[in-house]
C-alpha cells in the first residue's frame, strides 16, 4: 500500500512546491519581500534529500530512475518532473478535477443558510445600533 501510494504520488509532491524558479514569475520577488526564505528548487531538494533515507529505511522505492546520490553535492539528483503535467493541473485537467469542482459547489451551495444567516444577523445588528 505504501509503495503505491509513493508510485501515485511522488512526481504531484514534487510538483507541489511550485514552477521551477525559471519558470516562477514571483518567487525571485517573494524572497527579496522576505515572504519566502528559499526557492521552489530548493525546498524540492531538501524535500528529495529528506524523504529519500526514509524511504530506504521503509523498503519503498521511488519511481524515478534517474534518482541517484550526488557525493560531490552530497545531496540526491532526481529526474525531470514533467512541466506540462503540472500546467494540465493547474489549468483545470487533473485526476478528479471535475470531482473536486463539484464538491467546491456542493458545498457552496449546501452552506447558503450561513451564508444568508449572518447577512441577516448583521443587518439586525446593524438596525440596532443606528436605533440608539
């Protein structure tokens, strides 16, 4: 179950922290804001350089054949992540997308009550104190 999970999932994770930081219109920006301390490359790398030995540990291999130990670096060397995938996601075409989306409304939806309730909390309220 574990090394499925790590077969499904390892290449989304990686793409989770972001474009590469060529391909990051704002990350050169957020750093000199101060509102990110590192890169997306390297939060990848330590993410890569810390799940690796745990995996080992678990007996879970990851699927990337490229993935190798850089003794120079002392650090891992992984494959390309597939870019265009990440764009296809992010663009509204991945696993479940439709799902997701129909849940978001659900649940849009199914909380209209709330919604409508603190509206009409927020007029009594406001009703009130124009009163006094």
């Amino acid at each position: 179950m574990v090394q499925d999970a790590v077969n499904r999932w390892w290449w989304p994770a990686l793409m989770m922290f972001g474009p590469a930081d060529k391909d990051s219109p704002n990350s050169e920006q957020s750093i000199r804001w101060g509102i990110k301390r590192v890169t997306n490359d390297q939060l990848r790398q330590k993410f890569v350089d810390a799940t690796i030995p745990q995996a080992e540990i678990l007996g879970v291999t990851v699927p990337d054949p490229e993935l190798k130990w850089n003794e120079e670096r002392q650090s891992y060397d992984f494959g390309a992540i597939d870019w265009a995938e990440f764009w296809r996601v992010v663009g509204g075409e991945g696993p479940c997308n439709r799902e997701r989306l129909a849940a978001r409304n659900k649940a849009w939806n199914d909380g209209a009550w709330v919604r409508e309730a603190a509206l009409a909390h927020a007029k009594k309220q406001a009703t009130k104190v124009q009163a006094a």
